[in-house]
C-alpha cells in the first residue's frame, strides 16, 4: 500500500456516493423545513450513509464479512477515549492559557485539588473527587455513553469506513484515498453547515473550508482505528467518543472572542492527530483484510 493505488481494477463508489448525496441531501431539506438543527429529524441523517452501503452491498454481493464484525484488538478502545479527551482539553488549556477564554463550571469545577460535578451522571459517582479519579471517572463515563451514542454514528462509520474506505484506497493510494474521503464526508455535511450547525457565526466558511478540513483530520483518525482494529466498531465508538468531547468543550469553555478560535484550534488540533496516524499507516502497510481481493466497480 503505502500511499500507492492497490492493484485490482477501479473501485470508486461513484454510483454509492450519487446516490447517498441524493437523498441525504433531500432529507437535510426537510430538515430545513422542520425546524433547521433543531429538528427531530436530524439524528436520523447519521444513519444514510449505513443504510445506502447495505443495500449496495446487497446488489453488488459484497461479502458483509469484510466490514469487520469482530472486537479481538479491544485495546484500540484506549485511544477512543484518550485522544478525544486530549484533543478537548488540549484545546481548552490553550484558548484559556491565551486568555481567548474561561472554564466556565457548567458541569465541572475544580477547586484545590478536588473536582466538583454538577448534573452529570457519572459511571464511578458524582461525589466531589480527586483529580486522578475524576479523569478515570471521566474516561469510562465517556466510553459508557459513546456505547449509547454508537447507535446512530454506527450508521455512518458503516458507510464511510465499512464500505467507502477500502474503495478510496484501492483507487487512490492509500494517504489521497483517506484524505478524500474526509472531504467527501464533510461536504455530506454541507446543507445542514450552512443551516448553522457546528458554525452558527460562519456558516458559509464552515459549510465550505472548516467542516471538509475538520472531517479530512478526524477521518484520518477513525481510518486509522479502522484499519488497525479491524473492527467496525471501534471507528464507530471513536466517532461517538469525538461527538461528546466536542461538546465537553464547547460547553465548558467560554470564548471571550469570537468563537472562530476555538473552531479553528480544535480543527489545528485533530490535524496533529492526523499526522502520525498517516505516518503510522505508511510506515506499515494496512491489514489485508481491510482492501478486499477484487470488486466490481460501483
């Protein structure tokens, strides 16, 4: 692999990719008309890209086997909780440490030492507690309730990583083949970007630059869990994982300028994470199982 085309024929997902943009498109339109982000319906949009894949995976007979349904390297689920959690409070000791920013004490406030929870369920209580047992306290509350939000990332890992991934590789190499792929999901993201979700006070530069940017450096990431676990599941905890520390940061930091900032530090910040994953996966060449043998072209 490294970087280079995989050999076997052409195996860009044209008609998959057609297909999915079509209707996601569409229903982000009726999202629009139900009440934009707000809508009850926008959850379900996380489940297209799954739901297309199984039904092109059933035309084209693709062996459902290759999706990788097995758990055997369960320790990648280590790095689901720890990078997301590093990313966030990474960035929020930066923007705070410049000054750009206060930690807020929406749900967690810190004082000598100790650290007090507020109204947030907790996997080991939510009892005032040291510093080292609230960060094990926080890790495994965050791996409980990315197990409860895989239920709808699972509907886009199993159609971005699951069935595209391998295609973008083979027909790519294996560094473009990711990249693109992070683009190409994040522009799935555009309507409902530029409805103002993730970048309400830029929705234009986040539906068009930040959010193809933000997606092509947390792609990287799951690609690589991907690729390394051999399992379908760890992308999709990571993904959820991801989701909640995002909101862990957004919540419990308060920008005292514009929030672009912390935007665009947290995009810097997953671009750092996609650096050794990339190297890590040119410096050995993905599993095998993860290209399958030989496809007809979609």
């Amino acid at each position: 692999m490294r970087g280079r085309k995989h050999e076997g024929g052409p195996s860009f997902p044209t008609s998959y990719l057609v297909v999915l943009f079509a209707l996601s498109y569409l229903w982000q339109g009726i999202i629009y008309f139900t009440g934009g982000v707000e809508s009850v319906l926008f959850p379900f949009m996380m489940l297209f890209p799954g739901i297309v894949a199984v039904v092109f995976m059933i035309k084209r007979r693709d062996t459902f086997r290759n999706v990788g349904w097995g758990l055997r390297r369960w320790w990648y689920v280590l790095p689901v909780v720890i990078v997301p959690l590093a990313v966030t409070l990474g960035v929020g000791a930066v923007v705070t440490g410049l000054n750009w920013a206060s930690w807020s004490g929406t749900h967690f406030i810190v004082r000598e030492g100790m650290v007090e929870i507020q109204g947030v369920p907790m996997v080991l209580g939510a009892h005032t507690q040291s510093i080292a047992f609230f960060a094990l306290n926080l890790s495994l509350s965050l791996l409980a309730q990315s197990m409860i939000g895989s239920l709808v990332t699972f509907g886009e890992e199993l159609g971005w990583r699951g069935y595209v991934q391998k295609k973008m590789v083979r027909s790519f190499g294996l560094n473009r083949g990711l990249i693109l792929l992070g683009m190409i999901w994040g522009y799935w993201h555009l309507p409902i970007i530029l409805m103002g979700y993730n970048f309400p006070n830029h929705p234009v530069l986040g539906a068009f630059v930040l959010m193809p940017v933000s997606t092509t450096f947390m792609g990287v990431f799951l690609g690589w869990l991907y690729i390394r676990s051999r399992s379908i599941w760890i992308p999709t905890l990571a993904h959820a994982s991801m989701n909640l520390s995002a909101v862990l940061l957004f919540t419990e930091v308060t920008m005292h300028h514009d929030e672009l900032f912390r935007q665009v530090m947290f995009i810097a910040a997953w671009g750092i994470v996609a650096v050794p994953c990339l190297i890590s996966l040119n410096r050995r060449a993905p599993v095998p199982w993860s290209v399958a043998p030989r496809e007809e072209t979609t």
